[in-house]
C-alpha cells in the first residue's frame, strides 16, 4: 500500500530539507509536512512543491497531535545526528536525538493510521577502535566509541525503534545505517576538518574512511518512503580513502602529533568555534570504519552512485577548496596548533 500522507523531521536541516523538497513535488503523496524547530533553507522553501512547513518540536509531546490530526501514515525521521560541526550545541541535539525520538516512537506508536517508518541513523553505532572487525555488516555487534556522545545516543535511538516493532508489527521500518555524509552542502565534524589549511592528524595513524555523498543518503531516504523497504541497512559508497589520501586530494597540510596532544588541539579548535571533536570522532580518524553494503545493493536495491573517492572530489570541488600555501595565515595556525601541542606534553608529563 503506498504512502499517502508523510511526515518529516529535521527538514531544518540540509538532508532533512532537500527530502522535504523531493516529495513535496511528488505527485503521488495526497500531502507532505515538514517539521523542525527552525524552517528550511530559502532554497528549500521555493521549491517545495505541495509541501508544509510545520514549527514543530519533536521533544515535545504536542508532535502526536500533529501526526494524529493530518492522518500521517508514513513518518521519516531524519532530524537525528552524530556528526556535529558547530560547538555548544551537545546537550540541545543528545536531547533530540534520544527525547526526540522517543517522543516520536511514542505517536507513532498511538496511532493507528501510521504504518511506515524511516530512521536516519548512523554507522557509528558500531564504534571504532584497534579492535573493531575490518568491515562491518548489520548484524555487527553494536558498540559505541565511548560511554557517553553521539555515536551512544544513535544506538540508543535504535534500541527505541526495535521496542516500536515489537510492539506495532504491523509498522513497516526502515532504518538507514549512513557512514559520514560528505558533499557541497554538508555541514558537519568532517567537512570541517578538511576544510582547515593545516589538518592535525594522529601520528602513527591512517584511517580508512568511507564516505556517503549526501545525494545518495537523499535517494535511499526517498526510496525508503515511496516503496516498502523494511530492514536495517548499512549505506555507504564504495571504495576507501586514507586520511592522508584525503587531506592530500583536499590539498591540506597534514601535522601529525602524539596521540596525547590531540585533546588539547581539540579544545583549541572548538575554542576558535572552527570545528568540534567529540571522543567518537577522535577513535574515528585513529581508527577508521568500513560497512558492507551487500544487502543495500541486493535487498534494498540500490547501488550509491558516487564512490568515496568522487564524493570526496565533489565536496572539495564544490567547496572551492584551493592547495594550501605558505603564507601568514598558515603560519599563524601552525604556530597555533604547536603551541597546543608543545601545552599538551607538558601537562601529561
């Protein structure tokens, strides 16, 4: 039975709005609505077809009279994250993520006329360290980075959903592992990162990084919501990058330092408002993370169209991100990032 009147969360956001925009102009929906705490793009908000736009907090409980009184049938949640770029802002997404969804789940849950739910969620919910398996499918144990962040509420999140399906079987779910989003218009820990002219890096490592252009994450959402797709599954796109490979393809300069200084250089570039490290995003650049995505290909149906390597291309080129060259600005960073390095030493000592 198709989807006749679906509800988005997140369409504040890059990925969550650009989805908005795409059933919004899809002539088989009856109606779409959009919810958020903040409204969509100006570009999003002139082509969005037939869409709404509904100010809306998930956290709060009022969001189950929004999906009872449209009649929803079809609820995609893509407001959940685990890669944010901008500091100060922990609390505010922990609380959407895990009190958000459950709010959610729990309208979902009380009404009777949804029958199909779609989850952002991530592949950090397998965690990365020295230990972690060299490629993860969906039946991977889950383990998240560290005790607390990010990466723990998306497991949290997920656990949520598996109590939804047990309890409203009759709810086809759809739940969407993604690797880290990169692309023109995406905003998080990673875009950010390579972005900067001089990359701090962890000496003695090189991740593998496999990456997901944000048009292909877009394409399983939409596939999600117009066909019956239930299962969990892993999305990434094909092929590996190294970080030195990418910090070289973004034409950065690469500064490896100890392992022990790298908090320290965190807290300096969160203190310059320039990019945030969480503890799960530190275990991810030492130790990488790779998905096998055989059952998105063969179950789901569908073959990302960007590899790693051009999804990477795209966003530098999209970005405008020229080769670094020495200069003040360079050496006003560098000289930065030593001192860091030079304070962290000295206090570990």
């Amino acid at each position: 039975m198709p989807s006749n009147i679906v509800l988005v969360t997140g369409v504040g956001g890059e990925l969550g709005g650009r989805l908005l925009a795409r059933l919004g102009n899809n002539p088989d929906f009856e109606r779409v609505i959009g919810v958020d705490t903040t409204p969509p793009a100006k570009a999003v908000l002139q082509r969005m077809g037939r869409a709404e736009f509904v100010r809306a907090d998930i956290r709060n409980p009022l969001i189950a009279k929004v999906i009872s009184t449209a009649g929803v049938d079809t609820v995609v949640h893509a407001s959940t994250t685990c890669h944010p770029a901008a500091p100060g802002r922990r609390t505010a997404i922990k609380e959407v993520n895990v009190i958000g969804t459950m709010r959610l789940l729990a309208a979902c849950q009380r009404s009777p006329k949804v029958r199909k739910l779609v989850v952002k969620s991530s592949a950090a919910v397998y965690g990365a360290s020295s230990r972690s398996q060299a490629v993860f499918t969906e039946d991977s144990e889950l383990i998240p980075a560290s005790t607390s962040g990010y990466a723990k509420d998306a497991v949290e999140m997920e656990g949520y959903v598996r109590g939804l399906s047990r309890r409203r079987p009759d709810i086809t779910i759809t739940m969407a592992r993604f690797t880290n989003l990169i692309g023109p218009e995406v905003d998080t820990v990673l875009s950010r990162y390579f972005s900067l002219p001089v990359v701090p890096t962890v000496l003695g490592y090189d991740a593998r990084m496999q990456l997901l252009h944000s048009s292909d994450a877009l394409a399983v959402l939409e596939q999600a919501t117009v066909e019956d797709k239930p299962g969990v599954f892993n999305v990434g796109s094909e092929g590996v990058l190294t970080l030195s490979q990418a910090i070289r393809r973004a034409g950065r300069v690469e500064l490896p330092m100890p392992r022990g200084v790298v908090p320290s250089v965190g807290r300096l570039l969160r203190g310059a408002r320039l990019v945030d490290f969480s503890a799960d995003q530190v275990r991810l650049l030492n130790f990488g993370r790779v998905v096998d995505t055989t059952k998105l290909k063969r179950e789901f149906g569908y073959t990302p169209r960007w590899t790693t390597r051009e999804a990477f291309d795209d966003y530098v080129q999209g970005r405008g991100l020229r080769p670094v060259v020495d200069g003040p600005r360079l050496a006003k960073l560098a000289g930065k990032v030593a001192v860091a390095a030079a304070t962290g030493q000295a206090g570990g000592r």
